[in-house]
C-alpha cells in the first residue's frame, strides 16, 4: 500500500526513469528536463536518479517545493494544536479528582470528618520518633477517636485495640546496605472483625511519625485520617465483614521502616493477615498512584480493578520504583521481605517540591483529594474483607500483571504471559508487514531496501546527534553555575532542552531531504520513514518484552495503533486533493498511542523533577532532564519524522526553534530564572541539611589527638551554597569540609550511609554542643572464642536516634554481632553502619560484635593493638552521638 496520493503536480515534475517505490515514473509533460546521468548513490537508492550538477539539484528542488508539499505554517501550527490539545486533555483528566463531592451520607466516606482529624495531627508538630509529640500526644489522639468510633460501632463488629511497643533489629541493602536497630517504638493496632471474629485478615498501613522538620500533612498524616475514617465507615456498615481489616498506625516509618517490621514480625496479629494496603507520600495531594503491587498475586491488582472508584495505577511506576533510580524506600519492602505478603503501595506523587519540609501542612491538601484517596481505599479494603481469594490468597501467585488506567477512568489489566503472547504477535504482525516489502524481486525492492536503511541510519544518527547537543548545553550550564533554573519554571526547560532536541532532529532530517532524495517523491520518503518508525518501536518492543518487562505494553501501544492507521488507509485518498483527509485520518490514528504518551509524561515529569532538587551534589540534574527530554522528543517526533518530507520547506520552524532555544540559553546564563521560591502559594525550597557536631578523634592508643565543634552544613542539590554565600560570607571555600582519612565516613556523623551523593560540604565553626541527652558508650567485656576472635560487647546509652559505625583495623573483619540475622552488613563505602532509635523509656543499649584476623596465627601478637584501634573509632562515633541531636 502507499503512502498517500500523488498529485497532479507531482506528475508533472517528476524527472525521467525509475520512480524511487520500484514502479514506473510518470513522464514530465510540462517541461523537458535538465540533463541528467544515473548515479550510484549510496543513500539515495541505486536504480533512482540524481543530478549531476549542484544547479540542476537545486532546481530540480525549488521545482519540488513549489509544486507540492504540505505548507510549512500548517503542518508545524497544525501538530502544535494537535499536542496542545492532547495535552489539556491530560491536564484535565488530571485536575479531576473526584466525580461527586463529599456527601456524608450513612455508609459513605466523609472527607470533612477525615480533615478534621488531618487538622488534629498535624496541630501537634513535628512528630519524630521518641519524642512526646509522637509518642505520647499523637498515640493519645488516635486511642481517643478509636474511643469515639468504637462507641458508635455497629452490633455486627467488633473492635479490638493494641499499643504495641516493639524491640528488634533487621538488615536491608537500602542505600548500600545498613542494619537498623529499634527499642521500645509505638504501633497503635486495631482490629476490626465479624461478631464471631475471623481467621484471615487484611492489613491497612500508615504511619503517624514525621521528620523532624515538617508536620507532615501529606507523609503521612493525611493517609492515618483516611484510615480513621474508613475504620468509622466500616464499623458502622450495616453490611458484615467476611474476614478482619488491621489497622496499623505505625510510629516509626521516617526511621527506616522500624515500626513495620515491628509489627509484622512480632505481633500475635500478623499471623492472620493475606494481603495489605499501604498508604504513603512522595508528593502533596493531587491522586494516590498505585506504583507497587504484588508480589506475584494478579488477583490484587484485579481486587483493585474492580473495586476502586477513581483508579490511578501504573506498572510502569512500578518497575521505575523498583529499579532503584529513587532513592526511597517504603513499608511495602517489609511486608514483602519480612512478612511474605502481597499488598498494595499507593502514594501521593504531585507537588513533591514541599515533601518533608515545613510547607507540607493539612490547608495544601484539598479536600476532593482526601475524599477520592478515602473512596479507592474504602472500596478496595471492603472488597478484599469480603473476597474468596483471601482465604487462600498462595494458591492465586502466579506470575505478574500488566495495569494502567486510561486516564483515570478505568484499569486494563491482563497477566503478563499474555502480555507477552500480544507483544509477540503484533511484533509477528510488523514482521510480515516489512517483510511482504524488504523481501519482494529485487528489482522491486532494490530502491526500497537502500533508502529503508540509510532512512533508518539517519533518524538514529538524528536521535543521537539531538541527544548531544542537549547534554552539551546542559554540561555548559552546569558548568557555569546555573544548574535548576529550570526547578521554579519547568517551562524553561522545554524552550532550552526541547527546543533544541527538535531542532535538531529537524535539522538533519532537511538535510538529508536535501541532499540525498533530491529527486525522490515526498509520499514515498514519507511512507518509508513510517515504516522505520514502525521499526524501530518494534525493536523496543521485543526487547523489552525479552526482558520480561510489563512495561512493554507502551511499545506494544506505539507499534499496534499506528500499524492498523496505515492499514485501514483506504486507496480512496490516493486522489488528487486528498491529502488534508489523509492527515486527518493519519493523526487520529495516532490519537491513543500520543495521548497515552504525554499522560505517562506528565507522571515522569511531576515525580522526577522535585527528586532532582534533593538528588545530592554528585548528579547534574541538567544532564538528567535534558537527557529524558531528547527521549521524549525522540519518541513524541517518531511517527511525525515523515512530516518533514512531506512539507515544503523547513526553514522557519527551525528558525523560530533556533530563536526560541537562542534567547532562553542567554537568559539562563544571565541568571534570570531564579531556581528556588518562596512563594507563599507554591513555595519550592532549597534543601540544607545543617548539623551541630562536636567531635573527638583518638591515636590507637585511646589518646586524644584532636577535638573541634562547628555546623556542618550540605546543600541537598547540585548548586551547593552558591546562591547562600552571596548572604552568609562565612560559608566559603576556606571552610570546605575535610575529609579525616582514618576515621569512618571522612569522621563525620551521617544520619545514613548517602554520602556516595553527597561530597560537597561546609564546617563552619561553632560552640560546642550542649544536647539535652548525653549519650554513653562503654566497653563492657572482651573475650576471645574458641574459633580465635574477638567478641565485643557494648552498651550504649543516648538521646532517641544514633548512629553506630565500625572500621576493623587493617588485616581483620566483622565475622558475627548480635544485629539483624547475625550477618555484618557493610554499606557502600564498605564501613559497618547500624542505625538506632528508641521511644520512651527505652533500656540500655546492648550488643555485641566479633572481630576475626585474616592471619589468626598471629592474632595474639595483633589482637591488643587492633582492639585498641577499634576502641578508638567507637569512642570517636560515641562522641558523635551528640551530633546527631544537638
């Protein structure tokens, strides 16, 4: 099938000989032609013809351009709109929250009465981990409304409360691996079951803990208020629970996932629960995302399909999440790792400019977002408490699933094995459609085939050559100091980074129309950089399904809907004055694979570009945006390439792209967008992590060699201090922190094992510390074992949070402590680092580890002298201790 029509006016300048397509050229009518020779020509196709003169090319081009061709100003106005108006569709798809307001009604989910609680804890303040405003205040709240709510339960349930206070230690290889040590933390549990109680239970999760400088509206008190209201609506229904929901109000999330583990672990409840949902933040508000599920239970998802009411999910999140790119963690890992359940990870992602700072308060979260986030979680939590499946929920493991919505309306979801079966058939589906065409008598195809390939050469060669020059301009802006302009004006980015990767692609693509396919009919070079795009989804499409990817349902969508546009043409365009039909016909056929695109953009986008304002001083978050927007850009201007050739002229598009690109890079350097804002309506703040420390360092012989005190400060993004040293003069070069080469981690009290993203950092001096609780570290015994180690125990005692690091002196190593499963975890930077918390009233801090030498026949002659090098670093860190609370 071709391309398109072929005009009258296209007949008559076609030159003499073989049309490029293998068929017969027309004759040239109108005028007698300049001479001309065939040529071998590499990229043009052999049995075409060119000019032999850069005259006669150029000619023979003009006479092109003004005889066919689409018009420049439409086609670049015309796709313009064509996105503009994809992309309010997204946006409002977006906007919609809910499809009805918070009714109050018997039965129903009332966001007033959630907001209401939301106020409450977050009136409290900031709530860490061992202070009273969480362990006493907000646990006291929470009883309080349980209280009320158990009063006004219905006759067909009951209520059961629990304040556990959890003691355990456990290792993960988050952010490199680090073992975590918790006493005497808070859960507040309870339990809501039939009458005559229940076997099997569903676990609801949130956690009441916040960091240390936020209220923590959206992390995570919102989703606690939702849960106390579902815990109300459910216990009021009229309509009875086949099995028990558990709800946790954990008080120990920001610490590293301490109180789940407590939980799930240790409490006579956990044994009870199949599946769970849980409730967390990366964001403000806006929808909770489903970006975890499993694993390996497809009937989850499906419990989600079928009963949440505004569903908003993607397993493309999913896969992104938990591939490691960010750097965060959540309960989820808990239960999956420690508790062998299946569950559900939802989480706000919008606005995540606020997330763990001072802004995140309850009036920034609107009240459509809690009713919608309380409707998804009601649905979905009465929906399992009444499934079949629950009761045996092992037999139903199998395999992964394939989700998303479609704009938040509804979820498609099927097994990834059949997903795999439909990628593979629409890949057999391209197969055979360039197979019937690459694979024709040579005589032909010859044409086809040479300008297939070299087509394909170039659109890669376009690609890359787009890519670097957006990271050129990127490394060029980073270099220079003006890293983030684009974080308060996302805006800029495009008109630097996207104005650029399209201008470019543009550029080499006129070029080639140039040079190469002088003579060639434009609807062809259209339909061949079709199929090339078809090629290349393709190939996308079977690696990644190799891979065994879920997401490669996107390609699947990329290849599929474009592949039956060009099938369904029908021949009745290929008349004269058909060709704006065509381009409509040919743009709807891409409506659902450019919508879909910019939808799942817009999530990339909204996620990625707050991370990259608190991504650490090692990251160019300009080469990363930059490198993201050529791929958008790639994929977005793939099936468009054609357009290109099939317009008249170029030139003021990539003028004005030029322009446009031109202006914003010299605004940029000037400094004129100011990255960061305060404004009060849509503040984006700096992140400065600022640290009172005093420390002391000692000599292998317990002597101490050297003692300072001073705020150790490290700017949580690539632009350091350099837009707070204009303000404070003393933070400068000169007191650049310097790294102590013998001590763990450079000798300064990390809160975790992130200094591999953090190397830039300030000491300014400072008085000593004066903190409220002293922390205590003592050697209590040694002894060597039979199997010629050394064991150390150890009591420690201090304010709520420690840190605790371990260097073995040269030649030995950590064979056994008393942490985790037993096993020395080392982090990144090949250190022992165990991180400890504790409540109220929390016991001493005991433990244990064995040392062991590489060459025990000499451990005796070494062993007193590497003892003492291990005290030194103990007694160094104990000091440290204060740090971390001063």
């Amino acid at each position: 099938m071709e391309w398109g029509s072929e005009s009258a006016a296209v007949r008559r300048h076609r030159v003499g000989g073989e049309r490029r397509d293998g068929s017969a050229a027309f004759p040239q009518p109108a005028r007698e032609a300049p001479a001309q020779e065939p040529l071998a020509d590499a990229c043009g196709g052999g049995g075409g013809v060119r000019t032999r003169k850069r005259s006669a090319a150029g000619s023979a081009g003009a006479s092109r351009d003004a005889g066919t061709g689409l018009s420049e100003a439409r086609a670049a106005l015309g796709l313009a709109l064509y996105l503009l108006a994809l992309r309010t569709l997204v946006q409002l798809s977006l906007q919609q929250l809910v499809l009805r307001g918070a009714t109050g009604h018997h039965g129903e989910f009332d966001a007033r009465q959630a907001r209401d609680y939301l106020e409450h804890i977050t009136s409290i303040g900031p709530r860490t981990t061992g202070s009273p405003e969480n362990e006493i205040l907000t646990v006291h709240y929470l009883l309080e409304q349980i209280k009320l709510i158990e009063n006004q339960s219905h006759g067909l349930h009951k209520i059961s409360v629990d304040v556990q206070r959890p003691t355990g230690s456990f290792s993960i290889d988050f952010l490199g691996g680090f073992t975590s040590y918790y006493d005497n933390i808070t859960n507040v549990v309870v339990k809501l079951e039939p009458r005559d109680g229940a076997q099997h239970a569903v676990l609801a999760n949130c956690h009441f803990d916040s960091v240390a400088n936020s209220p923590g509206a959206s992390d995570d008190a919102v989703s606690c208020s939702v849960m106390l209201e579902v815990l109300r609506v459910l216990s009021t229904s009229s309509e009875a629970l086949r099995h028990a929901v558990i709800f946790l109000f954990n008080g120990a999330e920001e610490n590293v996932l301490q109180a789940s583990h407590g939980f799930i672990t240790q409490h006579p409840w956990a044994s009870l629960i199949r599946a769970f949902i849980n409730l967390e933040a990366a964001g403000v508000g806006g929808k909770e995302l489903v970006f975890q599920t499993g694993p390996e239970n497809p009937w989850l998802v499906q419990a989600y399909v079928s009963a949440a009411k505004h569903p908003f999910a993607s397993v493309v999140a999913q896969e992104v999440f938990q591939s490691g790119i960010i750097p965060s963690d959540t309960d989820f890992r808990i239960y999956r790792d420690f508790g062998n359940i299946p569950g559900i990870d939802l989480a706000f992602i919008e606005n995540g400019y606020i997330y763990h700072t001072k802004y995140d308060t309850a009036d920034r979260i609107l009240t459509d977002s809690i009713q919608r986030a309380g409707d998804n979680i009601l649905a979905v939590l009465k929906y399992l408490a009444t499934s079949d499946m629950l009761v045996s929920s092992s037999k139903y493991q199998h395999g992964n699933m394939v989700f998303f919505d479609v704009l938040g309306l509804f979820v498609i979801a099927y097994p990834s094995r059949v997903g795999s079966i439909i990628n593979y058939m629409v890949v057999m589906a391209v197969v055979l459609y360039l197979g019937k065409k690459l694979l024709q008598p040579k005589h032909k195809t010859a044409n086809y085939t040479k300008d297939f390939f070299c087509g394909l050469g170039i659109t890669l060669i376009s690609w890359f050559t787009s890519l670097v020059t957006v990271l050129i301009i990127a490394v060029f802006i980073s270099l220079i100091g003006q890293s983030l302009s684009w974080y308060n004006h996302f805006y800029v980015s495009v008109c630097l980074y996207g104005t650029a990767a399209v201008a470019k692609i543009i550029f080499i693509h006129s070029l080639a129309k140039r040079y190469y396919y002088v003579n060639a009919n434009d609807h062809y070079l259209g339909e061949v950089f079709f199929d090339i795009s078809l090629f290349v989804h393709c190939g996308s499409l079977t690696v990644l399904t190799y891979q065994g990817l879920c997401s490669a349902f996107i390609s699947a969508v990329w290849v599929a809907f474009p592949l039956l546009t060009k099938l369904c043409m029908h021949k009745d365009f290929k008349q004269r004055g058909a060709q704006g039909k065509f381009i409509a016909f040919y743009l709807l056929g891409m409506f659902i694979p450019y919508l879909y695109a910019l939808y799942l953009i817009w999530a990339v986008f909204e996620m990625f570009t707050p991370i990259l304002g608190r991504s650490g001083s090692e990251i160019p978050p300009d080469v990363v945006l930059a490198s993201i927007l050529a791929g958008c850009t790639m994929i977005l201007s793939s099936y468009f390439i054609n357009f290109i050739y099939l317009a008249k002229s170029t030139k003021k598009t990539m003028l004005t792209l030029t322009l446009v690109c031109t202006i914003t890079f010299l605004l940029v350097c000037s400094g004129t967008f100011f990255p960061y804002s305060s404004n009060p309506a849509s503040p984006k703040p700096k992140r400065v992590f600022l640290q009172h420390v005093t420390r002391t360092f000692r000599d292998l012989d317990g002597n101490v060699v050297k003692q300072d005190s001073g705020i150790w400060i490290n700017g949580f993004d690539y632009t350091g201090m350099s837009h707070i040293t204009p303000h404070v003069p003393e933070i400068n070069d000169t007191i650049r922190a310097h790294c102590e080469e013998n001590a763990p981690l450079c000798g300064f009290p990390w809160y975790l094992p992130v200094h591999f993203l953090i190397r830039k950092n300030w000491y300014l001096p400072a008085p000593e510390v004066s903190p409220r609780t002293l922390a205590h570290f003592r050697l209590i015994s040694k002894e060597q074992t039979p199997w010629d180690s050394i064991k150390l125990t150890f009591e420690a005692i201090g304010p709520s949070h420690m840190s605790f690091y371990v260097r073995p002196h040269k030649g030995s190593t950590l064979s056994q402590w008393s942490l985790g499963n037993g096993t020395p975890v080392t982090s990144k930077g090949g250190d022992y680092f165990v991180f400890y918390s504790h409540g109220l009233q929390a016991s001493a801090w005991q433990f244990w580890i064995e040392v062991q030498h590489y060459k025990t026949s000499i451990l005796c002659k070494v062993s007193n002298k590497m003892l003492t090098s291990l005290w030194a670093l103990l007694n160094i860190l104990g000091h440290c201790f204060n740090a971390r609370n001063g």
